[in-house]
C-alpha cells in the first residue's frame, strides 16, 4: 500500500507574511487523514507549524507518523528552520507520536474558569505601569522572556527575535497600548516594586465562542522572590481579568519553569495544550 501526501487546496498566504496549506494523507489514492502546515516569520527566520493532523481510516498503521515526516519535508523546502506541534492535552497519542519523532516539550497552555474576584493579601497594592516606568519594565520583560526561550530549545538569535516581535505586536502603543493591564505591585510602606504583571485583554475567543484573556509577564522582583508574590500577582491577574468582564483566564509555561507549573496548579490551572517542538 503506498501512502502520500497530496495538497488539498492551493497554498494561502498568511497575514503576518508566512505561508499555509492544508493537505490530504492518502493510501493508495483514497484520502484516510488530513493536517496542515504553515511557515511563520520570526525575523530573518521562518518556523513550521504542523496542525490539523488527523487519522480517520486506518489507526494504527503508521499514518500519522508518515504525515508528520511528510510535512516536515514540506516545511524544509519552504525554508524553515524549526518545526512546532501544539498538541491538545485530551490527544495522549498525538503527544506520543511526537515524542516518538524526536520533539520536545517546551510549552503548555493552561486556563482557569473565573468566578468571583480573589482579595489580595494586606499590605499590598497594584499601581499602573505608566509611561515613565515603561521603558525599563520592558527591558525586564524582554529579558527574562529570551531566557525562557533559550530555555526551552531556542537559539539566541531565534529566541531574540521572536522576542522583538511579539512585544512590538502586543504592545504597539507601550504603556498605552490598547486591552492591555500593565501592574506593579507593592508593599505599602516600600517605594521599591515587589513584581510587576501584564493581562492581555484583547479578548480571543474560546472553541465554543467565550472570550478569554491571557497572562502574558508574571515578574516577581530578585530580592523578593519565594514569599509568595507570584501568587499574588496570579490574584491580581484574576481580579484584572474579571473586571474586564471576563471569566476565562489563561497562560502559558515553558516546561522547564517548575516552579511556576506548581504555582498554577495550586490556584486551580489546568493544562489544555501542550507545545512540542525540533529544529529542522
């Protein structure tokens, strides 16, 4: 029995200048399973994305892997340099077969349910990051979020540049950027900021249509680090989010960030999807 992989449609362009096609893993001529792939700019580099990956005829029988190989063929010749799987937490054997093949966990993406707003502990308070303290809140930010990358399997130049980017996207504006919370909270008496947080709050929707927002920067300053600030800053997060009218909360953690996973276990964080991924 021979088994292909054969386009389902004509390549689309993608609008952050990437490109996409969904594709048909056929046997023999006759279609048993689907996926997707899609280069993604990341400055001067592009990265893969496999997505989509379905099985329906013939489990079992070594298809899935085929179409995964198959598509990282697809993503080299486009030029890629890195391939990604975002995998749902309900799919163990998808998690399996990407093991099987060599990636790596890197991320997970968690959420909560939200109902009602969480106190924060006494002697605490949250002031806005303004246009002022911006600046250096930023360099903080970049920082320690190239260091997670790296961390988790990037180079540095990769880990740089998809930095750059995303902090240019999200916070166009800096300080008053749009449907973001930028917070530093501190102690009553301290002029020094215990940590600092960013909700974002542009409201992407869950499957079934309910908007959720996204911790995007939990920072709890060096000197004050294991009393329990980042929990606060969890609450504050909550609290930012339901004010939003928002019930949903979600994050991500990268893998090696143990700490922090059994931080957002406690609080009642459940882990949706996972983040695989391999140099090409």
């Amino acid at each position: 029995m021979t088994t292909t992989l054969r386009p389902e449609g004509p390549e689309t362009p993608t609008p952050a200048g990437g490109r996409t096609r969904c594709w048909q893993i056929c046997a023999n001529g006759r279609p048993v399973g689907a996926l997707r792939t899609t280069a993604v700019p990341h400055g001067s580099q592009l990265w893969g994305e496999i997505a989509e990956l379905e099985v329906m005829e013939g489990r079992g029988r070594g298809r899935g892997t085929f179409g995964a190989l198959a598509a990282e063929e697809v993503l080299r010749s486009w030029g890629c340099t890195r391939v990604d799987a975002n995998i749902p937490e309900s799919a163990p054997i998808a998690r399996g077969l990407a093991a099987a093949l060599g990636y790596t966990e890197r991320m997970r993406n968690l959420s909560k349910r939200l109902t009602a707003a969480p106190a924060l502990p006494a002697g605490v308070t949250a002031r806005r990051i303004g246009a002022e303290e911006f600046p250096a809140w930023l360099d903080r930010a970049a920082e320690g979020y190239v260091r997670s990358l790296t961390d988790s399997g990037l180079s540095e130049e990769q880990a740089r540049a998809k930095s750059h980017l995303d902090h240019l996207r999200l916070l166009p504006q800096g300080a008053d950027s749009p449907g973001v919370a930028l917070r530093s909270l501190y102690a009553e008496a301290d002029a020094e900021p215990l940590g600092s947080l960013w909700v974002d709050l542009h409201l992407r929707d869950l499957p079934d249509g309910e908007p959720l927002a996204w911790v995007m920067v939990v920072e709890v300053s060096p000197a004050h680090r294991g009393r329990g600030h980042g929990r606060t800053l969890m609450l504050l997060a909550e609290r930012e989010c339901l004010a939003a009218g928002v019930h949903t909360l979600g994050l991500n953690v990268f893998t090696v960030n143990e700490v922090a996973i059994r931080l957002y276990a406690s609080l009642g964080y459940q882990v949706t999807n996972r983040l695989y991924g391999k140099p090409l």
